[in-house]
C-alpha cells in the first residue's frame, strides 16, 4: 500500500541526496600513503578537501548510511502516513442524471464506466455504508442500498439519465444534510465541475468525452388559424458541416420530409404545416452519439373549448361580451354551460360553472387611473391599461379578491370556491367606459376564458418537455391519476384538490387516466445543453483528504523513518570513530 | 609465527654463512670460552712467566725454573673468552611497511647477523622490541628457530627501552636492527643501549620508497604506529623537503653514534637484494667480515 505523504512538498528536500553525490563526485580523492615517520613530512603543504574536478565515486558505507539519513529524513519530513484497518466511514454518490451521460457507445458511456468507478471505490475505499442521490432536474435520495451492497440492476432502473438538466449543486448539498459531514462525498458525471472542489469531502469524477452529436432542440405543434403547424429545430454538434432530409412519420407512413443544412457548432429549424387531421406523428434521426434526442413524437394539439353561456341583459355590454367570446375561438356557445356570463347575479347554474358577473353601476364615474391591478393574476397576462377610461362606481363596488382597481374602487374581483370554481365580478359601465374598445376587452375574455380552459378535466400540456412539471385538472371526485409510461410502467399519483402532477423524463407518449378521464401526453427531450457534447470531458477534481481525516484515519509513520535515521546516523558516527582508529582513510 | 618470517630469517642465516660477526677487542674478555683472549687466563697456550705471588695457584709454579734459579715463578697461559652478540630487533610496526621489502630485509639481516654470529663462535641472545624489549623465544639460537616475531608494536625504541630496560650481557656486541623513524633524541636510546657494551651498531634500515617517496598529488599520509594523519600535497618541493628532513634525522642519529661510540650503518633493502645482499656498507664499518 503506497502510503500517503502528509507535506508531500517536504520532498524539496530530496535535493539534497543528488547534493550529497555531487560532494562525492567532487570531493578530493586522497591516496592513502603508509609511512614510517610522519613527523619527517610535517613541513609539507596541507591539501584541500575538494576540487572542481569530478573525480569517480566509489560508495563507501560512509556514503551510503549518509544516504539512508538523507532519505529517511526527507521522509519523515513529508510525515507518511498509511490508513488505519479499520475504517468508519460512508459514501455518498451523486449521480448525473441528465441524457449526456448516455452519449456514446454502449458499456463504454459515461454512466457505465461511473459504475464501474463506483465499484473500485467501494472497494478501495472500506466504507460502512453507500447512499445515491439522483440529480435530475431536482436531487431525489434513492433507496437502492443497504450497507455497501446493492444491486446494479435495481440501481439502473432509477438511473435512467433522461433528464434535461442535472442539478449537481442541490445534489451535494442534499448529501450533506443527509448524511452529516463527516461522510464522502463522490460525484459522478460527464463533465468538469464549475469550480475545482475544495480539499475536504468531495471527489467529482467525470467519463465524457467530446463526441460529435446531432440533435433536435426544439420542436412544436400548434393550432392556428385551423391550421397544424410544425417546427423543428435540429443543433448540429459535429465538426462538419451536415445537410439532412428528415421524414414526418405519422402511423408509420411518412407524410411530408423536412430539410435541414446545419454548419458546424450551427443550429437550423423548419416550420411546415401539416395535413388536416393528422395525428401523433415522430420525426427520427440517424443513429450517433445521443440517440435519445434523436427522436421527437408530438400530438395534435387540442383546444378545449369552454362551453359559454351568455345572458346579459343590457344590449351594449352583451354586444361586446360576445364579441371578445367569439374572438377567443374557444367558447362553445352551445355545449354544456362552463362558464357563465351574465349580469343576473340570480342566475342559477351548475355548480361546477365559473361566473363572469357584470355589475353595471346606475351612476358612474369614469375613472381614467391610475389603475391598481394584480399583474400575478393569470387573467391579467398580457392587459395593458394605459388610456383606458373606466366607468364604474365606488357604491358598486364588488365583493371578492380586487384584481383591477381605480385608485381604491375594486373594478375586477375574484372569489375562488373550495370545488375550485371561481367567480369573478367585473364592474362596468360601458357608456362611461372605452376599454370595450381597446386590445384589452377581447384579452381579458381570453384571459377568462383560457383560465376556465386549463380548469377543465385534463392538461393543456399536450406536448411537453422532459423534466417539465404537468398539471393536471382531475374530475372531481377523482383521487389517483395512473400514469402509463412510453415502456409501460405504471405510476399511481394521488390527488389533491382535483389536482395531480407528474414530472415525466421518460420520452414517449404518457397515457393519463382516471376513472372518468383518459388523455395522452407526448415528452421530448428538449435540452440544447445536453445534446452539445463538446464540453464534456473525463477526469477527476478534489481529494477526500483534509486535515481532520487526515488525523483521524491515518496513522503517521514519520517516527519509523525519523528512527532509521537516527540507526543510520549512529552507525556512521561508530564506521568514523573506528577509521579514525585504525588510520583508515575514505578514498 | 609466520611461515614467511621463519622463511626469511633462513635466507638470512644462508646468506650470513659467509659473514663473521666482527669481534672488538674489549669484547675479548671473559673466564672461560671459545677464544683466547688477551688476557690471562686458564687455558693451555703459554704466554709468560712471572714472579709468584701470594694466591697464585700452586699448581701454575713452574718447579724446573725453581730448581734452576731458587726463585718461585709461575707460568701464564692465555685465557679462553666468550663473546656475545644481543641482537635488539625493532618489531614495531613501521618496520612492517606495506608495499615495500622493508620487513623481508630486517629479517634477513637478522638472520645474517644470527649466522655471523655463529660463525665468529659469539652466543648471541635476539630480543624483539614492540611495545616492550623482551628476549625472542629461543632468542639464543639460531634465526630459524626464533619464535614470536610480530610487527606490533606503537610505542617508539626510546620509550620502550626505558619501560623495560633488559637485561644486556656485559661486554657483549649489542646491534640494533630499526629504521630509526621516530622522533625523540637518539641518545634517549644510545645511552641505556651501549651502556656496558663493547660494541654498539646500529643499522638503520630503509626501504628505497622512504629515501626517495615517489608521492605526487594530493595523499594521505598515515603514520604506521601513531595512525596519525595527515592530508598533504606532494609536489617535487615537498619531496625535497622530505630528504632534507630525512638527512637531518639521520645526521642527528649520527652524531649522537659518535657521542656514545656506536656505529651506524644505513641499509637500503631494496639495494641489497639486487645486489644479493653483498654487505659492503656493513664490512666498510666493520661489523662484519667476510670469511
């Protein structure tokens, strides 16, 4: 076992045995001489002990016990120091989850040779006890192992690294609140960290490797103007320059092609309008480094239409209701009442059914601002109230959440219902008033209209990207959504306040169901930053050692060396005095 | 004792077959041995007559004279001497150089002065000075036989002598067989040396390295007893300076021989053996003789 040296720069002062050479490669050589009266030479001229000429060294016992001294003290300088038998001591690992550590071939891909790693470090290491933290977009403690040992397969089936990002840093620190601080930290990933690690707990090891990738880095569908539009957009990680025809698949026929020409380290995108009615579809890509943003599968996006009823009873406001309803493109004026508006506070409705209250004020003044509104509010998105002329009343003000105010008169409020329903309460009077003539009348609808949208039973989130956190609206009476992934695996989510959320990484079609609801979502891996293989690298940052466990886990050996010097030295002193009595002379 | 050392000594003794120890008059003396000396003494060559006198052995009273002149006189014969070589050799550890025939020659010359001493009827006692002067093991015998030779000894010939002062024979020939490398004043070890003796040599003995070192650059010098050390930078000034300061030494050395009656004789080893150890410097200043 190579020990490990404490002051390893104590080795500067192994200059000193070359030193100790070089003086007996310089030093004089003195022919030794017998002779019978030396009183007779007493007249003769001293000689010096050295010269400047190099003369051939022969090793003495003196030269050599003067270079075990030498040795032996550097090396008790440097205070080597081997581990103790037993060690006491748990690992923590933090493992990239994000889809680079895939990249490559198989066995020889980051994640595969991080195993490997973990293993000779388990067994290098005598440590008590191994705990993984996944670090995906958020770090999840995974419960794979017991003592030291677990099983590598379990371990792979949450070590799935289909994430869009890996949040190392949240991983680390999670480790530490976990296990104290006294444990080991070892990070396993596929890239150097932003700053080198300080001596003390954490190791980073990294397995990438630059490696030459193409892959979509965006892609969309949507609905517009009844019209499905597609777009894709493709980064080109290679060195060279790649023109590329892709196919749009749709139930295994190809239905329309899109080319790409990407320069190097370039980026390229394609917008195509797709046939009326088309389904899900995927567009693939040739196999290479990343094979998982190789592939996009969209859905044909769905608007759920909001079915409005409408009754409102003063003409004027009726005329600019309906107006910005229609202009919404997501009321049904003739489907089962969602929403209601009206200007009856009488009207009795399902009570499931949002309300849009118009209060209309007998006296009102026109308030032209400054207007107080709660941009937070998701129906505000988008509203501008900048020259808007608001007739409203102060003794007409409407119960609920304020929104919108003039000054300290509420003229849009909200009232939110355990069940979920939401009333709100707009006070208007449109003889005084110009908003029904600004951009902001028909966004406020659609603000309105989409929040009672994304309420209803389901997710807008057809098409999401992997790692993104979905929403789903459950029925009411709904308390688990199973959730089925791309490979068929089943997750039961409870939910809370008919609500559920997942956040899938699995990229493929999810199907959502509950006892009354079945809707499907496509993921993709949608992460540029991962895709780009240029900044991944291999190698390893930080050392476990500081001080304390320095201290604590290793024995010194310096006094071993510190007593050899002290044999070598006493030695050399009994070789000298016997020279000295016997008249023997170094030469 | 090494094998290499026994080896060395019998070269000597071959070699000294055709040496004889030098005998000096005053080493003629002694009651009984293997020589007549000058004096009177107890063997049967006539020398002289002479009156008697009270104590004069009955025995020596020539009865012929007696009864021819009515005188007592008794008759002189020459006395029978013994002389003796102590032979000190230096074991320290400089006469051990390395890379050199300093040690082979000391032996050698050992075993000549072993041989010549036989060879001029002397008894000879070696004595081996290391750390102390002790007598060799079978000392008085011949070289090959000597036990106990080891080039050991730290401690210098001035000091030694005087730590362990031995135990000459009087009027013997006492020769010393070193390189004189140490620093003290010769007659520190002269005195005490030729103290009682008839003769006094010193040989000094010398391997060519030491007379003419051929050091160049940077050297270690390493003294053999002391082990101490020094780091020089040999250039032919320095090695000039090294003979000037070896002629001194060896002036010091000869000076204080004159003070005290010795002789010193200065041997190169490496000379003698290419010259087949022909000892003229030793014959020149009578210590030895062909024979």
């Amino acid at each position: 076992m190579i020990p490990l040296l404490t002051y390893p720069l104590a080795l500067l002062a192994a200059i000193s045995l070359p030193t100790l050479v070089a003086i007996y490669y310089f030093r004089n050589r003195f022919r030794r001489y017998n002779v019978a009266g030396l009183f007779l030479w007493e007249h003769a001229a001293r000689a010096r002990e050295g010269g400047t000429v190099i003369r051939r060294m022969r090793a003495s016992w003196l030269f050599i016990l003067e270079l075990i001294a030498l040795i032996a003290l550097v090396l008790a300088a440097t205070d080597p120091r081997l581990p103790f038998r037993h060690a006491n001591r748990s690992l923590v690992v933090v493992l990239d989850d994000s889809a680079s550590m895939l990249a490559g071939k198989s066995g020889s891909r980051p994640r595969d040779r991080a195993l490997v790693d973990i293993h000779k470090r388990i067994r290098a290491g005598r440590f008590k006890s191994i705990r993984f933290i996944q670090a995906g977009t958020a770090p999840t403690l995974l419960e794979v192992a017991k003592g030291i040992h677990w099983n590598d397969a379990e371990l792979l089936t949450r070590w799935t690294c289909q994430s869009p990002a890996s949040d190392l840093d949240g991983a680390i620190a999670m480790a530490s609140e976990v296990t104290g601080r006294h444990a080991r930290l070892l990070v396993v990933t596929d890239h150097a960290p932003p700053t080198p690690p300080k001596q003390g707990r954490v190791q980073w090891h990294a397995f990438g490797a630059d490696l030459p990738n193409l892959g979509f880095i965006n892609a969309r569908r949507s609905q517009t103007a009844g019209k499905d539009r597609l777009f894709l957009a493709m980064g080109n990680y290679t060195h060279n320059r790649i023109g590329i025809t892709v196919p749009i698949v749709e139930a295994g026929a190809a239905i329309k092609t899109a080319r790409f020409e990407l320069d190097a380290g370039k980026t390229a995108s394609a917008t195509l309008t797709l046939p009326p009615n088309t389904g899900a579809i995927s567009v693939q890509l040739p196999g290479d480094a990343l094979a998982i943003d190789n592939q996009i599968i969209l859905l044909p996006e769905i608007h759920r239409h909001v079915g409005t009823r409408i009754l409102i009873d003063d003409e004027a406001l009726d005329a600019d209701i309906r107006s910005a309803v229609n202009s919404t493109g997501l009321c049904d004026l003739h489907g089962p009442a969602q929403l209601l508006i009206t200007d009856n506070v009488d009207t009795k409705t399902h009570p499931e059914t949002w309300q849009l209250r118009l209060s209309i004020p007998e006296s009102p003044k026109p308030y032209t601002g400054p207007f107080v509104v709660d941009f937070n509010h998701p129906i505000t998105r988008g509203l501008s109230f900048d020259g808007i002329i608001w007739g409203a009343s102060e003794t007409n003000a409407p119960q609920g959440t304020p929104i919108v105010l003039a000054g300290n008169v509420p003229l849009l409020t909200t009232q939110a219902q355990p069940s979920g329903k939401r009333i709100f309460t707009l006070q208007i009077n449109t003889s005084l008033s110009n908003i029904q003539a600004t951009p902001t009348w028909p966004a406020l609808i659609w603000n309105i209209v989409t929040l009672r949208s994304n309420a209803l039973p389901g997710t807008p989130q057809i098409n999401v990207a992997s790692g993104t956190l979905v929403d789903l609206s459950l029925p009411a009476n709904a308390t688990v959504l199973t959730a089925t992934t791309p490979s068929g695996a089943q997750q039961q989510i409870k939910a809370h306040a008919a609500h559920a959320t997942l956040q899938p990484t699995e990229p493929g079609i999810y199907t959502l169901t509950t006892e009354t609801l079945n809707t499907q979502i496509a993921v993709n891996l949608i992460a540029p930053e991962e895709s780009n293989l240029s900044r991944r690298q291999g190698g390893t940052w930080g050392d476990w050692l500081d001080p304390e466990t320095l201290t604590r886990e290793y024995l010194s050996w310096a006094w071993a060396a510190g007593i050899l010097a002290i044999l070598a030295l006493t030695a050399h002193t009994i070789l000298t005095a016997r020279r000295s009595q016997h008249g023997e002379v170094q030469s | 004792m090494k094998q290499l050392y026994r080896q060395q000594l019998r070269e000597g003794e071959k070699v000294g077959m055709r040496y004889a120890l030098t005998i000096p008059r005053d080493a003629m003396r002694g009651a009984t041995g293997y020589q007549l000396g000058h004096g009177a003494g107890s063997s049967l060559d006539f020398k002289d007559f002479r009156e008697y006198e009270m104590g004069d052995d009955l025995r020596l009273i020539d009865w012929g004279a007696y009864a021819r002149s009515d005188k007592l006189i008794v008759k002189l014969f020459r006395e029978e001497v013994s002389p003796h070589l102590d032979l000190l050799i230096d074991l320290s550890c400089s006469m051990d150089l390395p890379n050199t025939e300093k040690q082979a020659g000391l032996l050698t010359l050992a075993g000549i002065f072993s041989s010549a001493a036989a060879n001029a009827k002397c008894s000879q006692g070696c004595w081996g000075a290391g750390d102390t002067v002790q007598p060799m093991p079978n000392g008085t015998q011949r070289a090959s036989a000597w036990e106990g030779i080891e080039f050991s000894g730290t401690r210098n010939l001035s000091e030694t002598i005087h730590l362990t002062p031995p135990r000459w024979r009087r009027h013997g020939i006492r020769v010393l067989l070193s390189d004189l490398m140490w620093e003290a004043d010769p007659l520190d070890f002269l005195r005490p040396f030729s103290d009682g003796a008839a003769a006094v040599h010193i040989i000094q003995i010398l391997a060519r390295e030491e007379i003419t070192p051929s050091l160049q650059g940077n050297s270690r010098l390493v003294d053999l007893e002391s082990v101490n050390q020094q780091e020089v930078f040999i250039d032919s000034v320095t090695r000039q300076r090294y003979s000037e300061a070896l002629a001194r030494h060896q002036q010091n050395w000869h000076q204080a021989c004159r003070q005290v009656g010795a002789t010193l004789a200065v041997v190169t080893v490496e000379t003698l053996i290419e010259h087949a150890w022909r000892l003229d410097a030793l014959e020149k200043a009578n210590i030895l003789t062909s024979i």
